[in-house]
C-alpha cells in the first residue's frame, strides 16, 4: 500500500531534519516529490539518497498580482536608499539562521572600502533584533512591500 504514497518532504537545513524519526520518514517506500533542486540534493546527502531517486515539482506558485501601493512602501525605499541588501524573507527565528546572519555584515564590508550591506529581514519575529545600524526588520509586511523591498526605489 505505501507504494501508493507520495512524500513531499519541504526539508530546511535545521534541527527536525536531523531527529531519529526524519530517517524513517525518507526512506519509506513512497514516491518523494521535492519543491526544488537544492532540498533534492540535501536530502540526499544528509539520507545517502540515490541521485536519481525521487523528482523535482516545484511548488506549484504563480506571481501573484501584489496589489494597491502600501502605504509603508515610501519610508521602506527611503531607509534602503542606495544601500546594497541582503535581503531575508520569511519567519525571522533562529532555526532559520537569523541570529548568524548578523554576523556576516562585518565580513561584506570589504576592508572598509564600501559601506557594508544592509540586512533586511521581513517577515514574523520569534527572536529579538539587536538595534544595529545595518539591520532593518520590516516584521509582517504586505504582499506589495514583499514584492519590491529587494528590487529597490519605484517611481
């Protein structure tokens, strides 16, 4: 009967990927569809998968209309300026690399010949923020901010 089934494991590179059960789960006899190729190969590599086993689908998205202007759009454009961005969009909590990611701002200044990189993260906190100049965390934000936070100033 469970060759009937099919897995669709959405697999982060965080600690339930690593419990004694995740094992179990992989490797039953279930036909195993992946969202992209990078949860693919890492699945693979942390269960000694087979490199043709199982199939990439994605996730099925389409771009969605972003809506009416958000009216915090402005002031967002406004505190990005012409920074460069490395931008983070989801749920802000550790298990996602959130609190490591503010250690890399130092290292992408570049011996002090450009201004370092602002980190944006957008989306819901689980962790707090340290009051850094290069952090901006929007929070929750609008689907119209999410689609042209990164893309920089509209006019």
């Amino acid at each position: 009967m469970k060759s009937k089934a099919a897995f669709v494991p959405t697999a982060h590179d965080e600690t339930a990927l690593y419990m004694h059960f995740a094992g179990r789960l992989v490797s039953a006899d279930a036909v195993l569809l992946f969202n992209s190729q990078e949860e693919r190969h890492l699945l693979q590599r942390r269960f000694n998968l087979p490199v043709g086993l199982g199939r990439v689908v994605g996730m099925g998205v389409e771009p969605t209309d972003p809506g009416p202007p958000d009216a915090a759009w402005p002031d967002l454009a406004e505190r990005i300026g012409a920074s460069r961005v490395l931008a983070y969009l989801g749920r802000v909590e550790n298990g996602k690399g959130c609190r490591r990611a503010g250690g890399l701002l130092s290292p992408l200044r570049g011996e002090g010949r450009l201004p370092g990189p602002l980190l944006l993260l957008v989306g819901r906190r689980t962790l707090p923020i340290p009051d850094h100049p290069q952090i901006l965390s929007t929070g929750y934000v609008s689907e119209y901010l999410s689609s042209n936070c990164c893309a920089g100033p509209t006019s």
